[in-house]
C-alpha cells in the first residue's frame, strides 16, 4: 500500500494506493489532509500601501492600461482580462492614484489575484 499525497484545486489530500495485478482495481477512503503551509507572498509588495484592485476571475492580462504614478478618474479602465473567450474591462472604482501594477501582459491570474494598487 502507498500513501500518497495529491493536490486539486489548492486541497491537499491524502491517498492510500494499493497495487493491483490488474484483475481487480481496490481503493482506500480519501481523508483530507492537513492545512497547507502558507502560501507564497503574491507578487505585488506587501509595504505597498492603498487599495488594491483584484481579479475577479481567473484569465490572462490581455492589457495593461497604466503605470504607477498615474492619476486615474472612477470608470477609467485599468487592465483588460480575456476570461472564457470575452474580454473583461477592469475599472477604477473611484478617482485615486495608481500605486503599483502587479501584472503583466500575457500573464495568467486567478480570482483574487491583485492587479493594480490605487492609493
């Protein structure tokens, strides 16, 4: 018997494999493993402070709009994300001053992933 450990979707789970001689296909209950350890800083700097605009799904950066420094107006679009074929304008949800850009161009993110800090 094996144990092994295999991740889906972020949940880890812990796996007992029996080897068969392939005239019959045995398995063991599926027990949820323990917590992961904490995951990684996400790329945009954690002493960045303001207001960060994040993801709300996951897709890939077709467009980066702006750059740190950059005085935006509310319903200014900020970045581009393709997701399930569609293009999807990420906007400013008020006037502010753009802090840091956490993505690039071609990147993939998730939902939640931090695009753009306003400050």
């Amino acid at each position: 018997m094996k144990n092994l450990k295999i991740t889906v979707n972020g949940t880890v789970y812990n796996v007992q494999v029996e080897e068969a001689d392939g005239s019959e296909i045995q398995s063991a209950p599926v027990q949820k493993a323990a917590a992961p350890k904490a995951a990684p800083a996400p790329k945009a700097a954690a002493d960045v402070s303001g207001e960060p605009v994040k993801s709300p799904m996951p897709g890939t950066i077709i467009n980066v709009l702006v750059k740190p420094g950059q005085a935006v107006k509310k319903g200014d679009v900020l970045v581009i994300l393709e997701a399930m074929k569609m293009e999807n304008e990420i906007k400013a949800a008020k006037d502010a001053t753009v802090v840091s850009v956490a993505v690039n161009k071609g990147e993939s993110v998730d939902t939640g992933t931090v695009l753009v800090t306003l400050g």
